[in-house]
C-alpha cells in the first residue's frame, strides 16, 4: 500500500510538471506541434522539482504492461500531453519521423478491427493452425482494438530521412529511423504511466500495414509500426521477473 500511494505521489508531480498546447484529437503530426515550456524543458523549472535518482528509477521501474482497462474515457488534454511527450524522444538528425493516429472512435476502432482480421485469418490458416484456434485469436485481437479508450498508431515516415545511392547506407539509414521511432513509442508508454494510465505496445500491427494504412486512409509515406492501447487500469500486474543484468552485459 506504501509503494502504490509513493507511485500515486510521484505521477501526482509529474503530471503537475506537463503543460502543452493543443493538437488535433485524431491525427497528429509532431512537425506541428508547437515546443512550448512545459515544466521539463527549462532550466529554471527544472531546479523547482524535487525528484531524487531513487523516485526516477522507481519510477521508471513501475511501468507495467496494462491489457484491460475501465472503460472511462480519456480526456484530449491528457492524450495531448502524452502525445506532446513522445516527441521528446531522440531521434537520428533530429529529424523526428514517427507520426501518430489517435482513435477514439468505437466507429474507427470496429473499422480498423474488422479490416486487420482478414489479413490475421489469411496469415493463420498459411501457418496450419485449426478453425477454432484461428477465430479465437481474432476474437482476442479485435477486443484488444475495440476495448481500450484510446488506441494510437505509431508510423514512421522516411520521407525527410537522408537518402543514399548504395544499399548499405540506406538500409543503415532506416534503421536509424525505426530506432527512433521505436523510443518515441517508450517515451509514450512514460508518458503514459505518468498520467497515471496504463498502456500496451502491440507490434503485431507489422503484418498488416497496408491494410490499415487503407482502412485509415493515411499518407503513403506514414508506415504502421506499432500500437498503443491506453486508458484506466483494471487490474495493475506484478512486475514480471527481469533477466540478470550479469547476463545481459559486459564490461570490458
């Protein structure tokens, strides 16, 4: 009980240290967004905060994959921080290619659910898995779409990346870009956790790009990369046992 109400004080300011200006509630592209100060981006706000490496680490520490969630609504002006937040991240060149689609429609969300299915039960059946196997995992997957309050798509965009005459340093190139964009996708889930929300990265989303950049109309250069459902937690799991930091390092 002691570690949730730490947790809870710890979100309390950070929350109280996040203020940015509106975006749209549907589609948002970072190259608009307006830098603004937000309570983390100046030095003179930085020193009114009374965080210790302990409360970070904790915090950082804290942010658990979160699959069922109230069905409470989340405010825009919530969705707009977090949104505003990711964009922080670092990326290659600064040039920031990770785009976002927020959905909070059931319309869209039922629309994009039933357009991912088909390619799922297309790709299912290749893999020899039985009808019943099949169905119950499109049900899952649709619910997952369909249940959470907000669901963000996170693109990528190559179009102001740099471009090479050889292959090696244009997949090199990419790479950076999918890399960047990928911690924008962290820097999300914080942000996240930060409003005292509870958010999952589905990456399954890969093997339905083309699909979903149809059923969403969207650019031909913003390309799915993942998903984030977001919203109230249900239920707050356990952390899940972390591999040895001895087996994952080195230190020559």
């Amino acid at each position: 009980m002691a570690r949730a109400v730490k947790l809870l004080s710890l979100q309390k300011k950070v929350q109280m240290s996040i203020s940015i200006s509106s975006l749209s509630n549907i589609t948002a592209d970072p190259g608009n967004i307006e830098r603004v100060n937000d309570g983390l981006s100046t030095e003179s706000n930085l020193s009114t905060l009374t965080f210790t490496a302990t409360d970070l680490h904790n915090f950082l520490r804290t942010r658990r994959s979160i699959r069922r969630f109230k069905p409470d609504p989340v405010p825009d002006s919530v969705i707009q921080n977090i949104l505003a937040t990711a964009t922080f991240a670092p990326s290659a060149h600064n040039r920031q290619p990770w785009r976002f689609v927020v959905i909070t429609t059931q319309e869209v969300k039922e629309h994009l659910a039933e357009a991912m299915a088909i390619d799922f039960e297309r790709d299912l059946a290749r893999d020899g898995l039985p009808p019943e196997k099949i169905q119950a995992q499109i049900k899952r997957s649709k619910e997952r779409i369909t249940s959470a309050p907000v669901a963000i798509l996170l693109c990528l965009d190559m179009s102001e990346m740099d471009s090479y005459p050889d292959e090696k340093r244009g997949q090199a190139e990419r790479m950076m870009a999918i890399q960047s964009v990928a911690a924008a996708g962290l820097q999300l889930l914080l942000a996240t956790h930060a409003e005292g929300l509870g958010g999952v990265w589905a990456c399954w989303v890969l093997f339905a790009q083309e699909t979903i950049r149809k059923a969403l109309n969207l650019s031909e250069s913003w390309e799915p990369q993942a998903m984030f459902f977001v919203g109230y937690p249900e239920i707050i799991p356990e952390a899940r046992e972390r591999k040895p930091l001895d087996d994952l390092a080195i230190f020559p």
